[in-house]
C-alpha cells in the first residue's frame, strides 16, 4: 500500500512540475510558480512521511531531462526533497493542524512552509547549478530568487487547497445563487487580475477585495481557490514581462511578483483562518446555551415534581420527633 502512495505521489509531483515549467525562466527549469513542491508538503501531511521517496523519485524524473549533468539532477533532487521535508518538520513542531482554521496555522504556513521551508530547495537547487557551471555567479541570486517564489508559490495557493479539499463536501441542498456568487467570484477575481497585469499601471490591488469576498462568504476553498487563480494570472504576467512587470529586470519582477502572492495568499488565508475561528467559537456558544437550557428545563421539572408531593401529616411529623 505504501508502495503505491510512493507511485501516485512520484506520479502527480512529476505532472505538475511538467505544468509548472511552462513558465520557467532560467535554463528552462526554473520557474515562479513549481506546484509540484505544494503537492509533496500536502501529501507528507495526508500520507504521513514515509512517502518521501515519491518526491524524490518524481524530482528525479523531471530534473533528469533537463538538467546539465548527472551531478546536478542529484543535487537538485535533493534539494527538491529537503525542502518540503524541512517545511513539515517545522510545521509539526509548531504544531500545525491541516484544517487550517486557526490563525496561527494560517501564519506558521505562509512563515515556516513556505517562505522558511523554500529557502532550501532554492539554495541548493541554485548552488547546484552554479557549481556545476550551468549558471554564472552574477546569476545565482536572479536564479535564487525565481527558485524561491516558484516553490513558495507552490505552498501558498497549492497546499492550502489540497488540504482543504480533503474535508471539503458539497452541499447537497445549497441555493442555486450560492452556486451562481461562487462563479461569479472565480471569474471576477481571473477578470480583475487579468486587466491589472496587462494594464501599464499598477492595478494589482484590485484583486483584494475578491480575495475577502471568498473568504467571508466560502472560507478557506474560496480564499484558496481565488488565491490560486490570482497567484497563476500574476506570474504568467511576470514570466511575459507584461503589465507591472515591464519595466524591471528579473530579480525586481521576482521581488514584485512574491511580494503580491504573499500578500494575497496571507490576506485569503488569514482572514479565512479568523472566520474559522469565529464560526468555531459561535458554535461553541451555541452549545453551551443549549446544554444550559437542558439544565434549566430538568431543574425546572424537578422542582415541579417537588411542588406536587404531599406535605407529611401532623401525626408523621410527631411521630419523627418522639424517635
């Protein structure tokens, strides 16, 4: 059985990272957004961390046509594989829970997966290709960025979702306007972020209401969903150097870029995570009144049954005090 979750994870890390180097923008392997590594630190979460080898088997077959030599595949590989190990490990020890309705699973997964997490698979991934010659010095901090935002990219709008999806159940007597306002949100927040990475101005901000729409009225999928969307949008822009990623060189666009997507990813999931959390405490609220009503309703018949007994007669009540 572990065997075949090994397979399907090698299987699907492979697929995603063929989609996500549809992008790439050095030496055609690396790009801003590798969906591969959000699907490695989900499925660590879901399968347990005896899958591991699955993501390195799945790096492996992806690096090993692209990469300048075998030395490099390898290292890169297991840059690949630390990463989203590195990121659950420290996600454990926060003690992180895959519901993602606490706010602070909301941070420790923008702060330690993603950002902390990813600077070992882009260090090394980066090193690696220095080290080998496939990059020039002055091009291993432009290569280190890309790699960074590609794999922090992959934790924040893939991780997320794939989480939630796990629990997620469709409602089955939902109002047709519910289905109609969450279509209607999808493609308003693809519109909206569309014409503000091909408008020459900075329109970027646009796509933040969308984003607290989703999570007021559909939570953490909505907020994922709408994040994923805006995160894709935004990087295809940044790879084509159009809109607000025209004018600057690549580093900028990288700094640019991740600093939209984190954004956007930590407003959906925070203010998701603090909804959670309210709805939590509401039903707690909710319960505790109802038991309390269920106290007062039993101490309320009791006291009735008390008021219909019979008082003692005088004979018993004598009859008591002569013993």
């Amino acid at each position: 059985m572990t065997a075949v979750k090994i397979l399907a994870v090698a299987i699907a890390y492979f697929v995603a990272a063929k989609l996500g180097l549809q992008q790439q923008l050095v030496r055609g392997q690396v790009t801003p957004l590798w969906p591969s590594t959000g699907i490695g630190l989900a499925a660590l979460f879901l399968l347990g961390l005896r899958i591991w080898p699955g993501i390195t088997i799945g790096a492996f077959l992806v690096n090993v046509s692209i990469g300048p030599t075998t030395a490099a595949v390898l290292g890169i590989s297991l840059g690949n594989t630390l990463a989203p190990i590195c990121a659950y490990l420290l996600l454990e020890r926060a003690g992180f829970r895959i519901e993602l309705d606490r706010l602070r699973d909301a941070l420790a997964l923008v702060f330690l997966g993603a950002f902390a997490g990813m600077l070992v698979s882009a260090t090394v991934g980066a090193g690696t290709l220095m080290l080998v010659g496939g990059l020039r010095p002055s091009e291993f901090w432009p290569a280190w960025s890309v790699w960074w935002t590609g794999d922090a990219m992959g934790v924040l709008v893939v991780t997320p979702l794939l989480l939630v999806s796990r629990t997620t159940r469709m409602p089955r007597e939902a109002h047709p306007l519910r289905w109609l306002e969450g279509a209607a949100l999808l493609l308003g927040t693809f519109l909206v972020t569309l014409v503000a990475t091909v408008a020459p101005i900075h329109l970027l901000f646009l796509v933040f209401p969308f984003l607290i729409w989703a999570a007021l009225r559909f939570q953490l999928l909505g907020a994922a969903a709408c994040a994923l969307i805006a995160s894709t949008v935004a990087i295809v822009s940044a790879a084509h150097h159009s809109g607000p990623f025209a004018q600057h060189d690549l580093l900028l666009n990288m700094v640019a870029l991740q600093a939209f997507n984190g954004s956007a990813a930590l407003t959906a999931l925070l203010l998701a995570a603090i909804i959670a959390e309210r709805n939590k405490a509401h039903q707690n609220i909710k319960d505790v009144c109802a038991q309390l009503g269920e106290v007062a309703h039993r101490l309320s018949r009791d006291k009735k049954l008390i008021l219909r007994l019979p008082p003692p007669r005088a004979g018993e009540r004598s009859g008591d005090l002569s013993q």
